[in-house]
C-alpha cells in the first residue's frame, strides 16, 4: 500500500513538472498557431501590393518599403526582434483575399478598404485603420474637366478588377444618371499604362493611389486629380479570421506606432522614454505594467517597434510625405490635431 502511493505520488510530481514547463513554453504561442508558425520559420508573412509608391514598393534592389510595409515590419520586430524579418509577397487586388484565406500569408497589409461585407465574409478579420482614404477620379488636363459634374454619358474609365474602385464607381455613375465604360485589368500597371496611352477618359482609384500612380505616368503634370470624393476608403491590414491571439499583436502593433507619436516617442528618444515621469509614456516603451505579457510577448516588444520603425508619424513622413506623394496628413493627422488618427489605449 506504501509503495503504491509512493508510485502514485511520484507520477503526480512528473506530471506536474511536465505541466509547469508546457505552461512556461509561450502560453499566446500556443493559442495561437499563426504566431508559433512565425516564430518557427523565423520570419513574418506578409502580403502587398505589386507596387505602390508610399505604400508598397520594392526598390531594384528588392527593399520594400511604405506605410503598409511598416506595419508588417512592425509585427515583425514585436514577435521576432528584428523588422527586417518579413518576407513579402506582391498580390492583385483580386489575389490578395485567398492568398490569406489559404495560408499563403499571415497579414494582408495591401491598401485595402475594411467593408461590410469583406469583413463579414468567412475568413477575414480587419484589425484596424492605418491609412483614411477616398476615391477620386485622374483625368488629362487638356480635357479641360475640373469637377466629376462635368462627366458626360459615354466616357471611360480605367480602374483595377477586385477592388472597392470598381463598386464604387459604378454606384457613383448610376447615382448621377451617367453611362460608362468600365475598362478593367487585374494588374496595376496594366491601369495606369492604359490610362497613360489614352485608352480611358479617366483613371479611377483611392486618392492615395492616384497620387501615387501619378509619379508614373510619362507626363504627371499633363493630369490632375479631380476635387471630389465619392466614397469613404478606411484602408487597414488584414489577418485570417480564428486567430485572436495573432490578431491582437497585429491590431496593437499598428496602435502603438500611433500612440507612441500622440506621446512624443519616437524613433531616437524612445530609450530615455523609460525615465518619463508620465506612467503611460513609461508603458508604452515597457518601463512600466506587463503589456507585453498580455499579448504573449516580452514587455520590450513596443519599444522595439517604436525603435525600428518608428512612430506612425515617422513612416508617414519617410514613405508619403517626404516622397512628394501627399505632402499634407488630411485625415491622417492625429485626433489630437483634428485628423481622424485615434486608437484605444494601451494600457
Ligand atoms: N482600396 C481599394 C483599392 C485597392 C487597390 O487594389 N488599388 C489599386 C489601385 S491604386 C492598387 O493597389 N494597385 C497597386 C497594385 O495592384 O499593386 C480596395 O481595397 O479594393
């Protein structure tokens, strides 16, 4: 009988060590499979555009960079350490949904409108807004139209298939009793070379697009980019559905680098940060509370992405501001300024 409960007590004393070491193995990495897969392969998967200047835009050399390439650098230095661990894959507007859905990536980071019923679709989880947008319409200055209500019945317009563009457009059109030619191609380029060539009277797109593709055309100062603007375009990344964990460090990671520009931090004084006397300055750059802990990661986890890749000032500066590419924040400015930049606390 003694021995049998020494048996017994000695299979309890394993099985509890056993326990408290998968307790301690990363309790978020194994809620979630999307963060234990990156850690695993060691870099982040992240989906963009095929090129677009401001947003996401590889160079020669196959550096990406822009806002929406930010936010991806950003999970990467808050899970692994290191911003430059993201490895990118260019999508289509048409492409980038069930590249996620499949598994191809694990953030959609790619100019992309948060709608009803993306949203809702099986699959797709928004996680917030890093870029507040609007549709516009490009036309050829020599056409001598200033205002979409100079639109005549029977004009074309060049515009990007899977997209919000091509709904909106069309909703636009009907609404003002105009008949339209849709011109359609699933590759960027391909709209802007069309457009570029003469085969439309118009390119539609977001605003920020159309700023950006503007830089391409041979001629940009032969168009200009009509005032009106027919739709809201909340443009944010994207994470598979069913993977709350994950999906709180995509969604945070994006709110700090706003919080930490409506706090002053940024990219050269984060470090002495630490010493602030403001409590929520301090936890921010992890100096105080355990925010790291709740997501699963280590409490330097916002300090690195502020320290990385800046604040979400610094980004908007270094890829749309600096680059000509929209000069001025509009909308995008900080609530604390009058733009619309406003995320929940961290704390
Ligand atoms: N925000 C819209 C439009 C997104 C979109 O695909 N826009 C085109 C025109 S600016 C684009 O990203 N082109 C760049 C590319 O395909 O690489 C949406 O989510 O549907």
């Amino acid at each position: 009988m003694k021995k049998m409960f020494k048996h017994l007590f000695s299979f309890f004393a394993i099985f509890a060590v056993v326990m408290l070491v998968l307790g301690t193995e990363t309790m978020a990495a194994k809620k979630s499979k999307t963060l234990k897969n990156t850690i695993k392969k060691g870099f982040v998967r992240c989906g963009v555009s095929q090129g677009l200047p401001g947003f996401s835009n590889a160079d020669a050399s196959g550096n990406w960079t822009g806002v929406d390439v930010d936010v991806c650098r950003a999970v990467a230095a808050a899970v692994l350490g290191d911003a430059g661990k993201v490895k990118f894959t260019p999508l289509s507007a048409k492409e980038r949904f069930t590249a996620l859905t499949a598994g191809e990536i694990d953030i959609l980071s790619r100019n992309t409108t948060w709608t009803l019923s993306r949203d809702a679709d099986i699959g797709l989880t928004f996680v917030g807004v890093n870029f507040y947008d609007g549709q516009g319409f490009m036309v050829r200055k020599a056409s001598g139209i200033t205002s979409t209500s100079q639109f005549k019945s029977g004009l074309s317009a060049c515009v990007n298939i899977g997209t919000t563009t091509e709904l909106n457009m069309r909703d636009f059109f009907t609404a003002n009793g105009i008949t339209y030619e849709p011109v359609v191609f699933e590759k960027a380029d391909e709209v802007v070379a069309a457009y570029d060539s003469g085969r439309c009277d118009t390119y539609t797109t977001d605003k920020s697009g159309l700023a950006a593709q503007r830089t391409k055309l041979s001629n940009p100062d032969d168009h200009i980019v009509l005032p009106e603007t027919i739709s809201k375009e909340p443009l944010g990344p994207v994470v598979r559905q069913g993977d709350a964990v994950w999906e709180d460090i995509v969604r945070w990671s994006l709110n700090v680098m706003i919080e930490a520009e409506e706090y002053g931090i940024n990219s050269s004084n984060a470090d002495s940060m630490k010493t602030s006397k403001n409590p929520q300055i301090k936890r921010l750059v992890g100096a105080e509370g355990e925010l790291g802990a709740a997501l699963g990661l280590d409490n330097d986890w916002s300090l690195r992405i502020i320290k990385q890749v800046g604040n979400y000032g610094e980004s908007y500066k270094r890829n749309i501001a600096d680059t000509g590419i929209l000069p001025t924040r509009g909308p995008n400015e900080l609530w604390t300024k009058g733009g619309l930049l406003y995320v929940p606390p961290a704390r």
